[in-house]
DNA sequence: GTCTATAATTAGATAGAC
DNA sequence: GTCTATCTAATTATAGAC
C-alpha cells in the first residue's frame, strides 16, 4: 500500500493516529456549525482535512460519536478559557472583587466566542428542539456552566453591582448577546462591511456588554486578548 | 374540489391552493428553523401537514424556492408585526418620544421572536456561512430593517438616553439578547424549568431588554402582549 | 391537484485488499 | 490505518394515471 514512495500523485500522508484524530475533530466542529447534525456529511468532514469518508468510522463510532467526541473536545477548550475566571467558592467573597471577576470572564468569553464560534453555533442548532444530544449536552456540559454564572450573579444582584435582572433570562441576554456576532460573522460582514473578529470590534462588543450587564461597576474599559 | 365521497378511506382531503400553499410555508418553517436547509427533508415539511413530497414540487419550484418563499412569508409577518413603530422620518422628532417608541419596538420584537421563533433560528442558521441564500435574505429583507435601528439608535444616543454602544455592536446585541431564548426554547426549558414563551418571561425578558438599552428613559415596564 | 411509482443522487456504514 | 468498492437507506425531483 501506501509507503511514501508509493503515491508520486498522491498528497495524502499516512499520520499519527492523534494527529488524524485531532484532524477530523476540528473539521468535525466546523461542519457541524455551519450544517447542523443532520445537514453535516461525514464525506466532506474528511474531504476538508484530506482523509477519506470511512476513515471517520475508523476512528470514531459513527456520525453521532464524532459529534459527541467534538463537543467534548470544544467544551474541554471553554473550560480552559475560563479555569480561575470565577472563584470557586463564593461565601465570603468581595462583591467588587467578584464583579470584577465577572467582567473578566465576560470579556473571556466573548473572546472565546470569536476564537470558536462553532461553539455557540452548534448549541444553537442543537437548542432549537429536544434531541438525546440535547439533553446530554446540557446535562453534561452547559450545567455546570450555567450554575456558576448564576451564583456568582445572585450576589452582584444583592450588591446592588448587576442590573436588576433575573438569573434565568441574563444567561440568555448574556451569551445570545455575547456570541451572535461570531456565530453569524458571515452575516454581520455582508450587513456592516465590518469584520466582528477584529479585536477592536471584539474590545467593543465586550466593554459594551460588561458597562449594560454590570452598572454599578466603575468603567474600566480595557482590550480584549 | 373536494366531494367528501370521494375518498372513504383516507382521511386526506384536497385543499384549496391557498390553503395548501400556506399550510405547506408553515410546515417548512418549522423544518427549516429547527434543521437549518440542508438538514429540512421536503418528505418531512410534506408529512407534518399530510401532503405528499411530490405537491412541494407542484406548488412551488423546488426545495430553494419554497424555503425562499416561507423567508418572504415570515418577514412579511414581522413587517405586519413592527408596522409603525418607529416614525417613517427622524427629523425634528421628540428623542424622549422616539425612545417610548424604540422600547415599544423591543418589547414587540421580542413578543414576534416568541411567537415566531422560525425567523431568528432560519437567520442563524443562514448567517454561519456565505451564500446566495443569505445574500439574498440581507439584501431583502434584513438591509431595511437594519437601517430603520440605526437611524433611530443614533438620534437617542446623540440625546444621551441609550446606552454608549456603536451601532452595529448594539444591533447584533439587541438581536442576540432578544431572540436566543425563543430560538432555544427546548435548551431553556431543560436547563432553568421555565418556559420562556410564558407572557411573564416574555415581560420580565423585554423591560430588562429596555433598561439596559435605554438606560436614560424612565423604567415604565409593561407586559409583553 | 393529488397520488403512485420511480429516476438520479447522496447519505452513513461496512468488507476486505493492502 | 488507509483506501476502494459497495450495501442499504434516504434524499430531491419528475412522469404519468386518475
């Protein structure tokens, strides 16, 4: 078979299983953002990163395991975005000092968002009607996520630091606010003739969101990155 | 025309055009919203209405024409929904007077994104990539309304009652912050218990909305309805 | 206008050579 | 591990009887 002297013609490299992995994985994510679970095809998945089709079920179950495996993969990078953004218990904290957390992590996020908008365009394909992805992915990854923004909210609102606005209805202002721009960024060039990803536009965007969300909180507008 | 005799054993009736055209727009905005085009399956769109696949193909063109057709429908209801919100001209208009009606605006935009959550999801799925469908769909009928927000955002910021936010970043925001909760509704109802479509939600979702946005006007918050 | 039947294409998954 | 070939099922669209 293939043994590099093998394919004068061919491009296509045997690589380290890791490597492939990871390949498929990102291409994973950026079709399924685009398309959806039921819109993606695992032949053009492949196509993207020169493997072929069946390599796909070679090195994962199926079209459902590569999509679990590329969520994991995506809510594993979030995780590291935000490791220490927010302190992990909040008894006793300082409100300022956590309100200044908080605009931290927004700021992070938004960047996040930017860096990977698959992220948020996946969550919102898979968010429009109930599906056993849905379900795990919300259990298994938006949870906890969920839950520490809303403790960390509770007290900025009791301090008086926040807008007066429920826990609930602020995590969808905050994250459908922070991450559309990014999710459409096609959109947003096409309508505005500007690039979203810029990070003036991304420092904008997220000192903008911290000075509506967090008002009681002296403007401290700083970069994002 | 349909003579009830003529078919004792299924229940399926012929329909007038009109009927079945709308009952078909209806159908594939669903479909469309909740698998994006390519994942919509036309079988599917025809089934939930009790058609068959071949009478998509009858009454309109093709798969691209009826989604171009149910996108014409749906902002035709949003046109309907927003009729004179905002004064037709901005010049020597009261801002205090603008700002009441630029809240009214969110407050029915966010009552139309409940009601209609087809239209933002269809936004977001077209807007995750560039093509002619999204061309077509900015260019249409997003190009007017987004005109319409950024002469009327300007004169209230000029007034110093909205909130310092550039144009363009508020209206990905204010899209964002309003339909995400709609568009995601099942995500919502699995993560927080609530239903979002409940008019308190919905009211509790626009007065924030209007706070954050309009931080110089008056809180007079109103249910959404 | 509706319905059945079907053509033409494409999908995800598998078998087996190498 | 990779690649070709292929299976089964599902897709959009069309033809023609009624």
């Amino acid at each position: 078979m293939e043994r590099k002297g093998d394919v004068p013609n061919k491009v296509r490299l045997r690589r380290a299983r890791a490597d492939i992995r990871e390949a498929l994985l990102e291409s994973a994510l950026v079709e399924f953002g685009a398309k959806g679970f039921d819109g993606a095809s695992t032949r053009s998945i492949a196509q993207r990163v020169e493997a072929h089709q069946p390599q796909i079920n070679y090195h994962f179950e199926s079209k459902e395991a590569l999509w679990t495996a590329s969520v994991d993969y995506l809510f594993g990078l979030l995780g590291e975005a935000l490791e220490g953004v927010l302190p992990a218990a909040l008894a006793g904290v300082d409100a300022w000092e956590l309100a200044a957390a908080f605009a931290g992590g927004i700021r992070r996020f938004v960047q996040f968002a930017a860096e990977h908008p698959e992220l948020n365009q996946i969550m919102v394909h898979e968010g429009t009607a109930n599906s056993a992805r849905l379900e795990w992915m919300t259990e298994t990854h938006v949870r906890p996520f969920f839950d520490g923004i809303m403790a960390a909210w509770h007290v900025l609102r009791v301090a008086g630091i926040a807008a007066p606005i429920d826990g609930g209805i602020l995590y969808y202002v905050l994250i459908g606010a922070a991450s559309l721009p990014y999710v459409n960024a096609p959109e947003v060039r096409l309508l505005t003739g500007r690039n979203p990803r810029d990070s003036e536009w991304m420092s904008a965007h997220a000192n903008a969101l911290v000075a509506i969300l967090l008002p009681g909180l002296p403007r401290t507008d700083r970069p994002v990155g």
